[in-house]
C-alpha cells in the first residue's frame, strides 16, 4: 500500500498581516527567523525514502514575507530527491505578496495558490481586503489555478451564502470554516461563531451551491461530504478524519508537530535535527501523548452513527473545546449536524431518482460516478 503524509512547513512566523485570529501570538508576527536549508534537505530526504506520496504546504506566518529566490532554492532541494513534478505543493498566503514574478513561478512549478480572504467581510479579521480582493480577480481573469480559504467569525456567522455567491461571481474555488478558539482567538471568544448559527449557515450555503446548476467552483468541505457520504467513509476535511501519522508539521526552528494549528508543548514531536526518520517523531513521548487522550475520546465516539465518517475528529479541536479526552464541542456538533444534513439529502436524490440537471456539476457527476460504478470508492 502507497504510504502519504501531508507535510506543513513554516519556514518563518513573521507576517506582514496581523490577523486577529492568528494561531500564532502577536509577537511571533515580528520574529525575522527563518527555516534553513539543512533542515528543508534532512526533511525531504528523509520523507523521500519513506513515503510513496507526499504533499508540502507551505504556511506560516506568511511565508511570502522570504524573497522568491528562497522558494526557488527549496524547491531546487525538493527536486534533488523526489524529481520534477513527483510531489504536491501548496502555498497558503494572505495574497499581499502575490506579484507577478511569484505567480508565474508557482504556475511553472505547478504549486498550488491558497489565498485567505473573506471578500466582502474581510475587515473583520484582516487588513488591506481590497487590496488583495484586486489580486484575486486579476488572478482569475488570466485562469491561474488557486482557491480562497474564507474564514467565518461571528461577525459573518450568517453569510456563508453572501461570500459563496461574491466568489462565485469572481470565479474563484472556495473554502469555507469557523474561527477556532486557539492562538490568539483563545483570547477574543467574541470572534467564534455561534455553533448554532454556523450550522444554519452551513446548510444554506450548500443549498445555495446544490441547486446552483451553473455553478462552475468546487465549495469545501461541503463538496468533500458529499463525495464522503456517496462511498466508504473517506477524508473529509483535515479535522474529520484519523490523521496521526499522515500530516507532520515543521516549525523554524525544525521543531516538529502534528499539525500546523498551535500544539502545547506536551504535544511536540522532538526536533528534526535530533532524528534519523520521520518514523521517529511517532514515537516521542508527544505523539504518544496525542495517541492517550485520541484513544479516549474515541472510545465515546463509537457509538454515533458517523463516527466511521469522522473517526471521533480532531484531537486539537477537542483540546481546545473541553480537553483532547472529550467529545461533543462545537466542533462535533457543527460536522456532526452538516454533514448529516447533507448525506441525508444526497441519500434522498438516489433514492427518489430526482433530476440531476437541477443540480451544480460536481455533484452530478459525483452521483453518476456512483450510480455508473457503485464498488468504486
């Protein structure tokens, strides 16, 4: 069987944006340090003897705050030991930096753009929205491959169907989630949206995209439940599925970690430089931490009847919303409750054999797919 890890890197913790829901503290926003390249080597040597397949998302931080020639020369390093075009890349960016010369370079080496923008209700959580709102539509209107990351605080708890149909519009692939209450949210529960609110929310806005016939953009993560809920329990979104083991985080300073959301101390990995395999960061005293308190909770779970789809969530949701042992916080509730709602509705088109060209491309084709070839998963 094919072995595949998600990698995050943040090369620095600088930004030149200070989100009000950053997972990292303010004062990390300054810090002028950076990842060096002997330990972007150790790490993809180590990866490419390791795994089959691999995708490397580059956060931080802004990671555009490093000139272009530091990705150049990463991703020189990338192809000394996977080859050209072996391997995903995606950087993930607040688009201020975003000119041309980045750009065409990503499109050249076919990395992934994701940029953080909340269109129309930017300002609640960021600066300069217009200005990256122009690189945006610029993007679009020459066909360069990226998506927007919408982040959902209270303040638009209830517009997920007015930033769906302002993207929509742009031509823009979206992704939609709630402000979590971690980083420096941990301090400001006034920018979480209600849990409630959000479901409502949520349910709207895929109904808004389902009956959206002429809808030419992907929506996550409603559109990855619906390809969950048409076959076997299958990844989801990355805080609904079992993935300890299959994403690994680097900080700076070559501190490892489960994931790129903020991890307490107890939480860490060791450190790149004190292992000879990625192997060897699941065996720390950390991740066998994470393991104790997953098994736990889990345990609780089994009993839902979409635990198979979630496989009880993410350990750091639950940490962050009543201890990594315990079920049940606003981030169960809201999957539990959408995802339901739409597997329900994708159950109903099936069975009732309603229309499909009332309904947007991707799901059509997801259930022809399944009704074509129902063993596929």
């Amino acid at each position: 069987m094919s072995r595949y890890i998600t990698v995050v890197i943040k090369p620095t913790l600088a930004c030149n944006m200070v989100c009000r829901h950053c997972y990292h503290p303010p004062e990390g926003s300054t810090s002028g340090g950076r990842i060096s390249f002997d330990r972007l080597e150790k790490l993809f040597s180590m990866v490419s003897k390791e795994y089959d397949a691999v995708w490397f998302v580059w956060h931080g931080g802004e990671p555009l705050t490093l000139p272009l020639s530091f990705f150049k020369k990463a991703i020189e390093l990338q192809e000394k030991y996977f080859g050209v075009g072996n391997v995903g890349n995606t950087i993930q960016t607040n688009g201020l930096k975003l000119d041309r010369k980045v750009i065409d370079f990503c499109k050249d080496k076919k990395i992934n753009i994701g940029i953080s923008h909340e269109g129309p209700y930017d300002d609640l959580l960021r600066e300069k929205g217009k200005e990256v709102e122009g690189t945006i539509v610029k993007m679009s209107d020459k066909e360069r491959v990226f998506s927007v990351n919408a982040t959902i605080s209270r303040g638009c708890q209830d517009d997920q169907v007015a930033i769906y149909r302002h993207f929509k519009d742009i031509g823009a692939g979206l992704s939609m989630g709630p402000v979590l209450p971690i980083g420096c949210t941990a301090c400001r529960p006034d920018l979480v949206p209600d849990a409630d609110a959000f479901i409502r929310s949520s349910k709207a806005v895929f109904d808004e995209w389902l009956n959206d016939p002429a809808c030419l953009i992907p929506l996550a993560p409603y559109y990855l439940y619906v390809l969950s809920a048409l076959g076997d329990p299958q990844p989801s979104d990355c805080a609904h599925t079992s993935c300890l083991t299959k994403w690994l985080c680097m900080y700076p300073n070559g501190d490892l970690y489960p994931c790129a959301k903020p991890c307490p101390p107890e939480m860490r990995l060791g450190n790149i430089d004190g292992i000879s395999h990625i192997s060897d960061a699941f065996r720390t005293e950390g991740f066998v931490n994470i393991i104790k308190g997953t098994v736990v909770r889990r345990e609780k779970c089994k009993e839902c009847p979409i635990y198979d789809y979630c496989q009880g969530g993410c350990s750091l949701d639950a940490m962050c919303q009543g201890g990594i042992e315990n079920n049940g916080g606003d981030s169960c509730r809201i999957y539990r409750e959408v995802f339901t709602y739409i597997k329900q509705t994708i159950d109903s088109i099936i069975e009732e054999k309603k229309d499909l060209s009332k309904y947007n491309a991707f799901v059509r084709d997801a259930v022809l797919g399944k009704l074509v070839n129902p063993m596929v998963r």
